[in-house]
C-alpha cells in the first residue's frame, strides 16, 4: 500500500513540474519513510497561505536562477506554465535576482526562461 501512495506522489510531482527528478526517484526506493516526510514537506511548503503557490514558484525560479542550477530552474519553470504563471511575471522575478545576484543570474534565468516557456 505505502508503494501506491509513493507512486501516486511521484505522479503528483510530474504532473506539477513536468519531471520528477531522479533524488526523489531515489528516495522513494532507497528511503521510503524519508521520501514520504520530505513529501509531506514540500506540499506543506508548496501550499497557498499567504504567499500564493505562483508567487512561491517565482521566489523558486530567481532563486534557482542565482544558483545557476539548471535542473532547479527547468523544474520550477515547468510547474509556473502549469499554474498560469507568465512569461513577464518570470521576467521581472529574474530582474530581482539581477539586483542581487549580478548579471549571471538575470542571463541564466533569460536563456532558461527562452528555452521553457517557447
């Protein structure tokens, strides 16, 4: 039965962002218990409250983007499309981070950005 659930969040998470990374593919083989708090988690984090889950999503690309963690900001880019999130919306996000992260961040998140949302 806890396989089922396990299998139904790993569905729940690509029909969010697209793909599931290969970590919580892992974890949920690896480490179930683990898998299931993380994911117990992460809803909790993604859920509205009072931040809406799209403003969550575009904290989640710039900070993505100052990282330059190209996995991060494709999975966080595909889950915004998903919950209507714009191309402009994205844009000024990146410009937040350009202001404190520097030029590499803001380019980064542009050429994802250009490579996600077509």
């Amino acid at each position: 039965m806890a396989k089922k659930g396990a299998d139904k969040d790993l569905k729940d998470l690509k029909k969010k962002i697209g793909k599931v990374p290969k970590f919580f593919k892992e974890l949920m083989e690896k480490d179930p218990e683990m898998f299931k708090l993380v994911m117990k988690f992460e809803q909790h984090i993604w859920d509205d409250g009072a931040l809406s889950r799209k403003t969550k999503k575009l904290i989640a690309i710039a900070i993505a983007a100052a990282l330059r963690d190209q996995h991060a900001v494709y999975a966080q880019m595909g889950g915004a499309a998903k919950l209507g999130v714009t191309k402009e919306e994205i844009e000024e996000a990146l410009r937040v981070a350009f202001l404190l992260s520097g030029m590499p961040a803001y380019v980064y998140g542009k050429a994802q950005m250009d490579e996600v949302m077509k």
